[in-house]
C-alpha cells in the first residue's frame, strides 16, 4: 500500500495482526553527535526505547508548571474547547491538548533545550511539535490508558511514515508505584505489531477516553511481556521519561487518593513530515496530529 507515494513499512487495521520487525534506526543522529545525552544514555535508549532522567526540571520550575496546569483546567472555556477531553465517569478533565500553543509556559518548556536538545540528538535533525497535552490523571478514579504503541496510531490515523519520533513525559507530580504509573516493555521498540480491525471515522472522539480501535490483543499481549517483560517507572515531580515512538506501553487506573499529572511532548523530526493516513479514512485533527512542520526554535 502506498500513501502519497509513500511507501507503507508498517501495515496495520488490516484483518488480522501481523508482526515487522523494524525498519528503522532508533537512534537517528551520527555517532559522536554532542548532546545532553551522555554515551550510556544513548545506548539505554537504543537497546530499551527509553531513558529514564532523574530531575530534567527543577522543584521550583515544577511549581510553576503545576500552577499553570492548575490555572488550564479550572478555566471554563479550556474545559468547553474540543482540545480537553473528560474522564467518562467523573466528568473531570483528564487531558488537554495542544498546550504549547494554549499556553506560553508550556510553550517555553518546549523550546527548553533539556528538552528539545535531547529530541534532536536522539532523532538526528531539527524537529517539530506532533502533539503536546498535558495529563491530569486525578485520584479516586481516573481511567489508564491501554497497552498500545503510539506509533501504530500516528501511523495509521495520522500519516506518520517512518519511526523517527520521541515522547518526553515530565512528572508534574510525583509517580508512586500505586498511581497509575507508565509501564513499557523493554525492547519492545524493535518489533511493530500492526493491529487487526478497520479504523472507524472519527475513531480519536472515542479512542482519546477509552481506546479500542489500534490495540494489540490478548495473546499479542502476552508473548510480549513474556519476551521483554515490564518496566513500572517511579520517581519524584520533575522527572521525565523519554520512550521511542514503537514501545508498547500503557498505564493502569489511579484509584489512590494521589494525583498522577504530567505534561507529554511528543517531537517528529522535520524529515518525517506527516502525508496522509495509512490505514484511516480521514486525517485526525491537527491539535491531536501536527501538520505544521515549524522546528522548534
């Protein structure tokens, strides 16, 4: 299948699961590259799809973030924009989306070179903002997010061609290992699992609460985790993770009385441009998938 003569690597919503293994580097920039990631860091990350940072931002700047976070959600007309989506049962906001557009600060932590410093050592070019949203995950409730890989839906839904794309996802509380934590399957990065079922229109209004359309099965499922097992990250407001585009990954219920937030940027290099859908009928919106390809500068 081609979109935009592009050729299709990564099949997937055809009528049954089907596994490729990676055609794609993980680590996209030259050897030597400098860079805030150290040597070690970088071989982490190629051989696991992910990298752990202690203390990326600091304990007065996550005060900041938290009260702008705070000042985002209790805001009526944040809560009435089509960008925030709400738990289905509570009714409370659960994610907001596009923020460095919304809001300056975010926007500035964007530009923060921690943090795109890292995105562009990692993916060897200039790179642009593909989603950015801030997660609140509040206690006594608040749904998870099911296993997935984030690159099966950009590919799919979102026209994504190739896995040239990192996510960055900054506590802004902290991660007890009881709240609903992040969970990725080490080395899961190196195989795609194209998913079975047809993407149904409009599937984002839907899969953005409760996700169905793009999800691995059962027994998909299990011979992973058998294969790499789990990794549960924990760690104290200021922390991030950064995970490449194919981990399966996924996050349980928070039923504790403690709040899980963070604030999630996903960055694509500006050699990935997206092109049309591979396996959806139409684009989703561009505040869910970028198509201004602008660096971050």
């Amino acid at each position: 299948m081609t979109t935009a003569t592009v050729t299709d690597l990564y099949p997937t919503r055809g009528t049954a699961e089907v596994s490729t293994p990676r055609q794609d580097p993980v680590l996209w920039g030259a050897p030597g590259t400098p860079g805030p990631i150290g040597v070690a860091g970088l071989q982490a990350y190629e051989r696991d799809g992910f990298l752990a940072v202690e203390e990326l931002i600091t304990e007065d700047e996550v005060a900041v973030y938290r009260q702008e976070l705070d000042r985002l959600i209790d805001d009526p007309a944040i809560r009435a924009d089509e960008r925030s989506v709400v738990e289905p049962r509570s009714q409370e906001i659960r994610s907001v989306f596009e923020v460095h557009r919304i809001s300056e600060v975010f926007a500035a932590l964007v530009r923060d070179e921690r943090v795109v410093g890292r995105a562009r050592q990692i993916l060897g070019s200039d790179v642009y903002v593909h989603q950015s949203r801030i997660n609140v995950k509040p206690g006594f409730g608040a749904s998870g997010f099911y296993w997935h890989s984030d690159f099966e839906t950009w590919h799919a839904e979102d026209g994504l061609p190739r896995m040239r794309t990192v996510s960055v996802s900054i506590a802004l509380t902290e991660n007890h290992d009881t709240n609903g934590g992040l969970m990725i399957m080490p080395g899961s990065h190196r195989t795609f699992l194209g998913c079975a079922g047809a993407t149904p229109k409009d599937n984002y209004k839907k899969s953005l609460q409760m996700q169905d359309a793009g999800t691995p099965s059962d027994e998909a499922l299990t011979k992973m985790a058998s294969e790499y097992g789990i990794k549960l990250f924990t760690g104290k407001a200021g922390s991030a993770t950064w995970f490449d585009c194919n981990c399966m990954h996924g996050s349980g219920d928070n039923i504790t009385p403690f709040p899980r937030s963070n604030v999630f940027i996903v960055f694509n290099s500006v050699e990935n441009e997206a092109v049309e859908p591979f396996s959806a009928p139409v684009r989703r919106p561009s505040f869910i998938g970028a198509r201004d390809f602008t660096p971050v500068r």
